[in-house]
C-alpha cells in the first residue's frame, strides 16, 4: 500500500510517500481502507521526534491519528462491523504506532464507530482525536450543572468541539478567542466571549467577576490563565502536566483514548447538528509535507484532511 512514511525524525521535508507492506487485521482488529486522514497537531509532534522515547526503533513510521473510510478485512472475533461499514476510527499513537495516513490502517474494534451518516468521509475524519479530546477533557473537569467554565483557544479544533460539547451540557461557555473569532465561537454556543491577551486571566476576570468554576485550556496558555479560576476550581491542561495549583484548585491533564461508545456517540451528536465538522481543505498524500507546513502556519479554522 501507498503510505504517508518518515524513516528519520525532523521538519516536513522527512516525510516520504512510499510502497510499504498492507496491515493484517489481528484478532479483535479491523483493516480500515482510508478514505479521508485529518492532519493534527499530534502528527508534527511524531514526525519532529516529540514522543520518540515512547516507541520502540523502527525504519519507519507511520503518522495520522484519525480516520474515515471503508471496513476491508475483520480479524477474529470482531463481530460488531461488516466489510464494507463506512466507519471512524482513532489511533492510540504511541501505543500502536499505527498511521493512518496510508491507504489502510488496522485498528482495534474497540477504536471504531460508525461514520455520521450525514458527513462525507473528509469532514467525518475532523471528528475522532479532537472530538474525542473535548469529551474527555469535559469529563475530566467534571462541572456542576449550569456551572461556568472558560475554554481558551475555543476557535480551534478542539476548542470548537469543547464549546459545543459544554453548551450542549448546559454550561456557560466563556471562549477565549481571536476577535476574528467571536461569531464562530458564538454560532458554536459560548454565552460570553472575551479576545486573546497578553493577560488572558484578567479578560476572563473582568467579564466573571468571581472568576470561573472550570476551565479546560486548549491554547495551552498554562500560567497565564490560572488566575481566571475561583477558588477550589478545576484546570484541565491539554499540552503537558499545566500549571501549579494554588488556591484549592485542582489541576489535571486529558490525554486523549481512542473509546468506540464515545466515538459513536459524536457520530450521533454531528448528525443531529450539534457538533460541527470542520474542515479548511483537502491535500493528497502526495502532498504531505506541504500540508504539515500549512499546518504549522496556524490561523486555520478547520482541519486539513489527506486523502488516497
Ligand atoms: N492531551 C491530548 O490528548 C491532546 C489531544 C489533542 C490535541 N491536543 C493538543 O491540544 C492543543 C490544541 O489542539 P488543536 O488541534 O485544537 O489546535 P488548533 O486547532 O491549532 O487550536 C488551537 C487554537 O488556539 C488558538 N490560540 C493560540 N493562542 C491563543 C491565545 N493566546 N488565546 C486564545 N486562543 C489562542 C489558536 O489560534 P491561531 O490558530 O490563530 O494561533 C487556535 O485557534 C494542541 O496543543 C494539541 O497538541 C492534546
């Protein structure tokens, strides 16, 4: 099969598109032909050598966390999928190190759901690592009902599912974003918005006066905006261990799982419309590097989405 491969880590310029041996499905495993491969974040950090201590040496790998596509071969006791099943999935790098930017990629079953029925496989593909991300992180902050809470970089991929998923929870969303954002992240549910800053504790203070109950920080802003939390309140960090604690508050970090029940339930949640699939462009495979480059350049509000 044709696949997305890196033999060496670095910038975009490692990644090669090469004939590598097609995965066979192992007991409990699906063979998935992908139809659509979202680029995220976590595929720059794998192809700069970021979680190379967590896999073991090989002449190459893989990248791609996320896919949609077309169930192709079952291993033994699968019995939840049919060949041919348009499905989601996501990939436990570095556990599996298996990629998903490649013509097929073997997952778990228990890392599969069915695709959203009303979304193409390019806009299905922007769902799984982010979706699932914001669900966990949620579930990790754990608000009381009606509680406020305060998403930073709500603009992104996922920041814009957190959104959503929180509003739909019935909490009050304060979205930190550019202010080129704050229709976006409106339209997505948040009750309050309040524009990027050097001190975005203050902005978030200054709009909550007693500052917020939780807060999940997607734009990674640690310190800086600690401060917006009250008391006893509850930090859930995306990009590493996040800030020290202080005043009561409890610090956590989501590292996202693959989970096939929650998986389905996006799926269920995107075709009723109350999680937006987002995608700024399709690239081929071919076109790999370029893509990561784009990327990089940030400023996107929708996914990159490789495809065959
Ligand atoms: N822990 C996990 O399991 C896990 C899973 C998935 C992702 N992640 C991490 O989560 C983070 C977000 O991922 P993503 O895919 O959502 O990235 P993304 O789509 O690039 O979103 C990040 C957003 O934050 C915005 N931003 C940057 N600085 C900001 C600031 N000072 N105030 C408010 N917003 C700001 C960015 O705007 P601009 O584009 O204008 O800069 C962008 O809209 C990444 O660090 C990723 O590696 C962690």
């Amino acid at each position: 099969m044709r696949a997305v491969i890196l033999s060496e880590y670095g910038g975009s310029d490692v990644l090669r598109i090469s004939e590598v041996p097609t995965p066979a499905p192992g007991d409990g495993q699906i063979r998935i032909r992908v139809s659509a491969a979202a680029l995220n974040p976590a595929d720059a950090l794998i192809r700069a050598g970021a979680l190379a201590s967590r896999v073991p040496v090989r002449d190459h790998y893989i990248p791609g966390l996320d896919v949609a596509g077309i169930v192709d071969a079952l291993g033994g006791g699968v019995h939840s999928f049919e060949v041919g099943d348009a499905v989601i999935g996501m990939s436990d790098w570095p556990d599996t190190q298996a990629g998903t930017h490649a013509e097929y990629v073997v997952l778990p079953a228990t890392a599969v759901a069915a695709a959203p029925r009303h979304a193409s496989p390019v806009q299905a593909a922007t769902l799984p690592l982010n979706g699932l991300t914001a669900r966990q992180a949620l579930d990790l902050l754990a608000p009381a009902d009606g509680a406020t809470v305060a998403i930073t970089g709500a603009a992104g991929a996922v920041g814009g599912y957190l959104v959503e998923l929180a509003a739909a929870r019935g909490l009050h969303v304060v979205a930190v974003a550019g202010s080129q954002d704050e229709e976006l992240v409106r339209k997505l549910g948040a009750s309050l918005f309040v524009p990027r800053s050097d001190d975005p504790a203050a902005a978030i203070r200054a709009a909550v006066p007693g500052g917020v109950a939780g807060l999940i920080d997607a734009a990674a802003l640690g310190e800086s905006v600690i401060g917006a939390l009250g008391d006893g309140g509850t930090f859930v960090s995306v990009l590493g261990a996040g800030p020290a604690a202080e005043r009561g508050i409890r610090v956590s970090q989501v590292q996202v799982h693959s989970d096939a029940v929650q998986l389905a339930e996006l799926a269920t949640l995107a075709d009723a419309g109350l999680v937006t699939l987002r995608v700024d462009r399709t690239m081929p495979f071919s076109e790999a590097a370029a893509a990561h480059d784009t990327l990089a350049s940030r400023g996107l509000r929708g996914r990159i989405v490789l495809v065959p």
